[in-house]
C-alpha cells in the first residue's frame, strides 16, 4: 500500500498523526510532499556541488533518474521523462 500526502503547514509535518502513518508496518511506502521548506532544511546542502566541496577526497556517484509517463502495452513502448539526478557520496 502507497500513502501519498501534501502537508502545507509545520504542525501538520511534525504530527503524530502523520508520523503513525509513515511508521505503520501496513504502510512500506510513504510519500510525503511539501516537508523540507517547512521544517527549514536546505536541500541545496546535498547537492553534488556541496558534497563534493565539503568532502573533495571522497568518490561520489552521480546516477539520473527517469520516471515512467506512458506505457503502451501492445507495442511495449514506454516514454521516458527525466526527472533529475541524484547524488551519493561513497565512504
């Protein structure tokens, strides 16, 4: 089972209500939308720039993520939207 949300306000992404539902075992997938701005934290510290300036010994992987949009069962064609990249430091 997914649980997709929006939350618009800090109560709301510090709830427990929220929390019980991101921790229930009947729930392996939580997608929660809108937290990061609201409990200020700055994305910006992990991007491939930050983590490479911060740590210039360290090898990082960069990999790009695709998102499936359409799927065409009968001629198996999918299209493909890139979505962004991702990074990760390897220690």
């Amino acid at each position: 089972m997914l649980f997709h949300s929006q939350v618009s306000t800090r109560d709301e992404a510090l709830s427990e209500t929220l929390h019980g539902l991101c921790c229930d075992p009947n729930t392996p997938v939580c997608m929660i939308r809108g937290v990061c701005p609201l409990v200020d934290i700055d994305l910006q510290l992990f991007s491939s720039k930050s983590i490479a300036k911060a740590q210039p010994a360290h090898e990082m992987e960069v990999r790009e993520q695709v998102r499936v949009v359409h799927v065409h069962i009968e001629t198996n064609y999918l299209l493909l939207v890139h979505v962004h990249s991702i990074s990760g430091a390897i220690f």
